[in-house]
C-alpha cells in the first residue's frame, strides 16, 4: 500500500468514525521525523480510542502495522506512528490545550478532501 493510499484508507477510517474536524499537516522539507501529520479530534477517551483501532485494525489488514502506539490506555491522546504518516487522535480539551496545527505552523495543511 503507497504512502498515499495509506493515508486516503485512514482519512476513510476517520470519517466512518466520525473523528472531528480531521487536519493533515504536510511536513516534508520541515521535519526529518515524518512526512505528514493526521490531527483529529475524538468527544471522550473512548471515541478516541475507537477511532485509533478502527484505523489500526483497517491497516493491518493490509499488512501495515504501527511502529508505535503511545497514550492507548489513557485515551486522552493517542498516537499512531507510521513512519511517513503519525496520526495524532485527542480529545477535545488535549487538541484545545495543545494545538498541534498551530505548533507546526509552517506545515502546508492539506484539505482532507484533496489527500
């Protein structure tokens, strides 16, 4: 599966699953850790999580598994690091407080309907 199918399968992931307001942020040329940043939000620990394994079990049955997971068990903000593509799932209060998308403020944000 391309870097570009993978990202299309978890935006489709995050739609069904009504993840809020879904932000990619391009990073190549910025950073050497990833190429692109998913940031979504979910209403509570368990939407959060819902989303992250709907996403994990969608890619795995393609033979993708994460490199990582962290925040899983707390449900407050979870990451899903796929090498070309870390996928940021937070609760509402997290995303607020931290504000990924103003963080990398020099990243071009990609339209999730144009991914």
């Amino acid at each position: 599966m391309t870097d570009d199918l993978v990202l299309k399968t978890t935006l489709e992931v995050v739609d069904a699953k009504k993840g809020d307001h879904p932000v990619i942020l391009d990073l190549r040329g910025i950073s050497i850790l990833t190429d692109y940043f998913l940031v979504v939000g979910g209403l509570n620990t368990t939407h959060v999580r819902t989303i992250a394994d709907a996403i994990k079990d969608r890619l795995e049955e393609s033979g993708i598994q994460p490199q990582r997971i962290e925040g899983y068990k707390e449900g407050r903000w979870v990451l899903l690091d796929y090498s070309h593509l870390v996928i940021h799932i937070l609760a509402q209060e997290e995303r607020d407080f931290y504000r990924l998308e103003e963080l990398w403020h020099e990243a071009k944000v990609i339209e999730p309907s144009l991914a």
